[in-house]
C-alpha cells in the first residue's frame, strides 16, 4: 500500500427505520463505536472529526457526540450538504488524512426523520392581506404549487421525465420496475427500514405523490446513523496484519457541485455533476465503470436512479432505459445497483446516507455481505446527490 | 376593472402579457430572480429581453400529494420556450397522463391567483396547450 493512499479502516451503520427511544446523540453513538470497533481503535486515535446531519444542523452534532464519547479537543468540522451530507463528512476526513493533518479521522453521518412528511414544500407560508412583493422574484404570493413545485418527488420525477423527453422508452412501468428491483433487493438486508418485496402491480397501486413517482418509488423517511475510520496508507503500515486485511481502499473520494447550465436554475441539474463528479473519481482511481462489480446510487426516487446509470456511465450514453430492461442492475446482473434495497426501501436518514452506501460497498468488498453478498465483488462505487445541488462518489477497492 | 399585479415580478400583464428575464450582457446567461451576478460568467451588468410566449413541455409532473392550501391535483412542468427553459405550471388542461405530454407544444396563459384586502388582483402564469 502507497503512503498516501486513503483506507476505511472501520465502519458501520445502524440498522434503519424507527428508532422512537434514541436520540440523534444515541445513533450517532452507535454507528460512532461500531465503526471505532470495527476499527480496532478509539476515539484518542482520531486527529479530526467529521460530523453530518442535516435536519438540526446548528446543534453541533460532532461535539455532542465527543461529549458523549471522547472529548479529546481535535477540530470538528459539523457539515450539512442536503442528501450530501454524509458524503461531505467523509470527504472531511479524508481531506484531512490525505493533506497529513491527521493520520486517522472519523466521519459519521445522523438523521432522524421517521413520520417526516415532505421535507420540501411541506408548508406554505400564509398569503398577506395585501399584495406585496417580496424575495427574488418579487412574488406576492407563495409560489409552489402556482409556478412548477417544490417538492422532491416532483421535482425528481420532472428528472426523470427530462430524460425521457430527451432519449425516450421511459414510462409510469419502466420507473415501477426500477422501484421493484430495489423492493425485491431489500428482502435479503437485515439493516433496511423496509425489507418487503413489492408486485409491480402494487407499486403501480399504490398512492400517487407525483406522477410517476407513486409512494414506494419514493425514499424512505426513517433514523439512522452511519460511520467510517479514515486511515493513511502509512499509519495503515504500522496496525496488525488483521487490520490491515480488512481495510477497504478509498480508491477515489470526490464531491462536486453543478456548473451552471442553461435550464439548472429552472428544474436542478442532477446530471452534470453527477457526470464530473464519476469522470473524476474513474480517473482517481484509474479504473473504468466496466471495473465495478457493484454500485450504490442516489436513487432517492425511482425516477433518479434511471438517470444515474447514464450519469455514472454505466451503460451508452442515452442508453439507460435499455441498460435496466437488459436487467443489468438487478442484484444477478451484470452491474448489480442498489442491492442494500437503495434508498426507496433501505432508508433515506439524510445525513447518514452519504456513509451508509460507502458500508454496504465495504461490507461486500470484505465478503461479509451475508445473504445479500455479491460474490467475488472487488470494486464498487457508492453515490449521492444532495439537491443545490452536492455530488458525492467514492469508489472503493478490496485490499490485495 | 380591478387593479391587477403580477405575481412575480418577471410576468409582465398588459394586452400581450410575456415574461421577462434577465440577460447577462457578457454571456447571454438568462435568469429570472434578482441578481448579484451571473452564475455562468460572474459578470454584473444585465438587460431585460422578453421571453416567448409559446414552447414546448420538456419535462412534467403531477403533483398528487402537497402542502395544505396547495390544491392538487396539478401539472409542473419545466417548458422549452425558444431556448430559454421557464418553470411553470399546465394549466387549462386536464391533470392526467392521457391529456399531458412530453414534447406537448403549450403557450403561455394567464390566471386570476386572488384578490387582496384593497381588491386588487394578483395575476399567476401558466402554460396551455395550443390548439387542444
């Protein structure tokens, strides 16, 4: 191993759903030692902190957890990127570890939304009495709903559509069948919020929120916590021999936001920087998309991960509705995306998103995936999207 | 007839009601909210173009579920016109699958939104079909 290089050398990540009875410090906490232990290693060995959560992001998550776990006065970076987040506390760690700031950090990522409803769009301010302009469009009145919408399955199924107007073969089913191959996935992940296979039928059944995004095409609101020990490849030298066979290379680490297109300020544009941010990190870690052998993406609606395939390059350009009907992306394909269940049935915790998909990449890496596992997977790639938007990717090699 | 004003201040009413954007005068970059800079070259200095009134659907949702006081269903939809991508609703058009399309050809219209305290109007943009 390079000196220089970036591994995960402990991670973990609760299990997700409700979690009634703990606290944001309670999950954090656990994902925290989990990962620490994993590690072989304790909070004194940590020379920085990453700490995400989105929701209460003024409370100072990373120093509550220190409280709790080890006050040990290294610098707390407390980071919150939309559905980023996670993704941007681990970058923090491995900025720090890769500039040889520290030569351990921790990341972890916290969020509890179980019975949150729209997370965007979820109220509408009261109308005044009388007309009066405000904000940057001098609007008299609320705008969502009047002009275009704000919330997310609206705006993610317009994604979605964009890309239909633009290549064709997407439909109401083709995007049910996405969220089927995802429902079907979470069956075999002891750790997903909702672990139930669903019919087509019963996808395309179910409560319509924003056509064609029905209920079960949507993430999940639900609690959980993830975390990840970053660790030089020159500290990495001197740990056991245990450690270091079990340590998972960061083979790229990446975040980007999106350059101004033309049509980005009127409907977000998930694509380009998603594109840059995989172009990028292919190139980090001198690999290809044809190298993966599994991939964890942002498919926060069904409508999303159709246009990740694209946007990750998984498959031609304008090729994705072909690429899953070929069943590629299901968990016996030949570029398995999503077999943790994704986002619409293992749970969308925002903060420990961007983490989790890292743990369910190493977890299979090391071969520990259980029932779930992709056998012989030796590359994968994990992705997030924060709208504003934030991209996230990091792609992870299995130790030699 | 009663005052009427827009309900942002890019729709412009009048006898040929339009919106209107800001163009950057370095790049050609339009924008429709107030601006500090443009986004795509960082240059200060905008001028008002109008925009056209007719285009095409490039995207649309239907908006089932929202927050109280937002009547649902109905159509979002982000519209191509004439190379200048505008935000807005479908309107004058059934909210359903079988009435709204991808690449649907739509012009922009005009709704009463509601009507404040001293009786003025408050007018809102949509777009509709053309010759449907």
């Amino acid at each position: 191993m390079a000196s220089d290089d970036l591994w995960i050398l402990g991670i973990h990540m609760t299990k997700f759903g409700k979690h009634p009875d703990e606290d944001l410090v309670d999950l954090a906490s656990e994902a925290v030692q989990g990962a620490l232990a994993d590690g072989g290693v304790t909070m004194a060995d940590m020379g920085v902190i990453g700490a995400g959560n989105l929701m209460m992001a003024q409370a100072g998550i990373g120093q509550q957890v220190q409280k709790q776990l080890g006050q040990t006065g290294v610098p707390v970076y407390n980071v919150s990127n939309a559905c980023a987040t996670g993704a941007t506390a681990l970058r923090v760690a491995c900025m720090a570890v890769k500039s040889g700031e520290a030569d351990m950090g921790l990341a972890f990522g916290v969020e509890k939304l179980s019975g949150a409803g729209l997370l965007a769009g979820g109220s509408r301010k009261e109308e005044s009495p009388t007309w009066t302009p405000s904000g940057r469009y001098g609007a008299v009145a609320p705008i969502d709903g009047r002009i275009g919408t704000e919330i997310m399955p609206g705006v993610f199924a317009q994604i979605g559509m964009e890309y239909g107007h633009r290549y064709g073969g997407t439909s109401f089913e083709l995007f049910a069948r996405i969220s089927e191959k995802n429902h079907s996935h979470s069956t075999l992940n002891p750790k997903a919020a909702y672990s139930k296979k669903m019919s087509l039928e019963q996808i395309m059944g179910d409560i319509m929120i924003a056509y064609p995004n029905t209920r079960p095409m949507c993430s999940a609101n639900c609690d959980g916590a993830a975390a990840a020990v970053v660790v030089s490849g020159a500290k990495l030298k001197t740990l056991s021999l245990e450690q270091q066979k079990r340590a998972v290379k960061i083979a790229a680490s990446v975040l980007t936001t999106d350059p101004w297109e033309e049509s980005c300020q009127i409907l977000p544009d998930v694509n380009t920087l998603t594109r840059n941010a995989a172009i990028q990190a292919y190139e980090q870690a001198g690999i290809g998309p044809s190298d993966l052998d599994l991939v964890e993406l942002h498919d926060c609606f069904a409508t999303a991960e159709l246009v990740h395939y694209d946007n990750l390059m998984l498959c031609e350009t304008g090729g994705a509705v072909d690429f899953f009907n070929s069943g590629a992306t299901w968990r016996d394909g030949s570029m398995p995306v999503n077999v943790s269940g994704g986002l619409e049935s293992k749970g969308h915790p925002i903060g420990a998103t961007g983490i989790a998909n890292v743990w369910e990449v190493a977890t299979h890496l090391r071969g520990e995936a259980g029932d779930r596992q992709i056998v012989g997977a030796k590359v994968g790639l994990a992705h997030v999207i924060g709208l504003g938007s934030a991209c996230g990717v990091h792609i992870l090699e299995k130790a030699a | 007839m009663a005052e009427q004003i827009p309900l942002v201040d890019y729709l412009v009413l009048g006898d040929e009601p339009h919106l209107v954007a800001n163009q950057c005068t370095g790049c050609g970059a339009r924008f429709f909210d107030r601006r500090n800079a443009c986004a795509s070259c960082g240059k200060t200095e905008f001028t008002k173009v109008g925009i056209d009134t007719t285009g095409e659907v490039r995207a649309f949702t239907i908006v089932s579920f929202a927050a109280p006081g937002v009547p649902v269903p109905y159509v979002a939809a982000m519209v191509d016109c004439g190379g200048t991508s505008v935000r807005g609703n479908l309107i004058n058009v059934a909210p359903d699958p079988e009435h709204v399309s991808l690449g649907m050809k739509v012009r922009l219209a005009t709704e009463v939104i509601g009507t404040d305290e001293q009786g003025t109007e408050a007018i809102g943009f949509g777009f509709e079909p053309v010759g449907g």
